[in-house]
C-alpha cells in the first residue's frame, strides 16, 4: 500500500491543471483572434503579422497540453513530471524576472507562486519521498 500524497504535490497538481486551462484557451483566443490582434497592435517600424499570434496561440496550447501531462504525472507520483515541474517553475521565475526588467511589477505574484512550487518539489522531503516510491 503506498502512502497518500502529500497535500503540497496536490495543490500543485490542481495549479497545473489551472495554468493547463489558462493556457489552453489563451492559444485558442489568439489563433482565433490574430487577425484582430495584429490589427489592434501598432509597433513603430515593424509589421506585426497575424501570423505571428497564431503561432503563438498554437505554442501556448502545446504547452498547456504539457501543463496538463504534467499534472496528472505529479498525480501518479511519476519523477519525469516532478522534475518538469521545477525546471518549469525555473522557467517561470525567470520570465517573472524578465517582465519586471521591462517595468510590468505585477509579475511579483507569479514570481512567488513560480519560487514556491519549485522549491516545494525540490527541497520538501515530503515531496522527494513521494517520488522515489
């Protein structure tokens, strides 16, 4: 019989699951809506392409269709998903970093949440005791 999960892989688990969702339709909304958004967004000398946002709509879906393998692996308590997960976080904190350079201080917050689930998954030892099963 295996030991229940700890509640902290569940919580992240279910934020997957929300970030897969948010992902998810944010692709579908700017494939959808390229043509509206290139439309809508003036740049000084350079063209902005509707291409461009249904390329972007379509990496946003794949990686919410990761989000959402990687939820459920942390569910299954499988290490590949557990080890996705922090080099997301990673990610994430640094694109946190990224848009705060850039002035946009409301990143703070996913900066924390990023900071949080990754230092969860890689210094909790409940967390690393739940994937070695």
């Amino acid at each position: 019989m295996t030991k229940e999960l700890p509640v902290g892989v569940k919580v992240i688990a279910v934020l997957y699951y929300i970030f897969a969702a948010l992902w998810i339709i944010g692709g579908i909304l700017s494939f959808v809506g390229s043509q509206a958004l290139a439309d809508q967004i003036q740049l000084p000398g350079v063209p902005v392409s509707s291409t461009f946002f249904r390329v972007g709509g379509i990496l946003m879906i794949v990686l919410g269709v990761f989000a959402l393998f990687v939820a459920r692996g942390l569910q299954k308590r499988m290490r590949w998903a557990r080890i996705s997960a922090i080099v997301l976080s990673c990610l994430g904190v640094l694109a946190g970093l990224f848009s705060i350079l850039q002035g946009k201080v409301i990143t703070i917050l996913s900066i924390a949440v990023h900071a949080a689930i990754g230092s969860y998954l890689l210094f909790s030892t409940q967390a690393k005791s739940a994937f070695t099963e």
